[in-house]
C-alpha cells in the first residue's frame, strides 16, 4: 500500500467514523423529541380524561336542573289550572 493509498484509506475512514458520530447525536436527538412527546402524549392524555369527566359532571348537573324546573312547570301548571278553575266558577255564578 503506497502512501497516497493509505491517506485516502485513512481520509474514508475518518468520514465514515464522522458520519457514524452525527448519525449517532441524531439519533440520541430523535430519541429525546420522541420521549418528550410521549410525556406530553401521557399529559394530553390525563387532561382529556379529566375535561370528560368534568362535562359528564356538568351533562348530569344539566339533567339534574332540567328534570326540576319540568317539575316546577307541572306544579305551576296545576296552581293555574286550579286558578282558572276558580275564576270561572266566580264568573259563571255570578
């Protein structure tokens, strides 16, 4: 092997083994964003549960609400009905 032959040899060896180290801090790089995003993944992920519980909540507390004024109309309702009746009795007497 002449000496040109070896620096040209050591030359390639050298690029590779350079290629090899930023392939290699890429490569750890890649791996940090995708834990990263993982744990933001989990985060997200912890909040949605909790906004669902949250409107559940509020959907049965609508439900709720809902299911009590329908019974004050009916009561109401009823006290016009017994209102109406009375009057009408007041006016067909008199």
């Amino acid at each position: 092997m002449t000496e040109e032959e070896y620096f040209r040899m050591r030359n390639l060896l050298d690029t590779v083994i350079e290629q090899q180290a930023n392939f290699a801090e890429n490569q750890r790089k890649a791996e940090e964003r995708q834990t990263k995003t993982d744990e933001q993944i989990a985060n997200n992920t912890k909040s949605i549960t909790a906004l669902l519980a949250l409107a559940e909540m509020h959907e049965q507390e609508i439900t709720k609400t809902n299911k009590e004024m329908a019974e004050q109309f009916k009561r109401t309702d009823g006290r016009i009905n017994a209102l109406v009746d009375v009057v009408e009795r007041y006016i067909t007497k008199g």
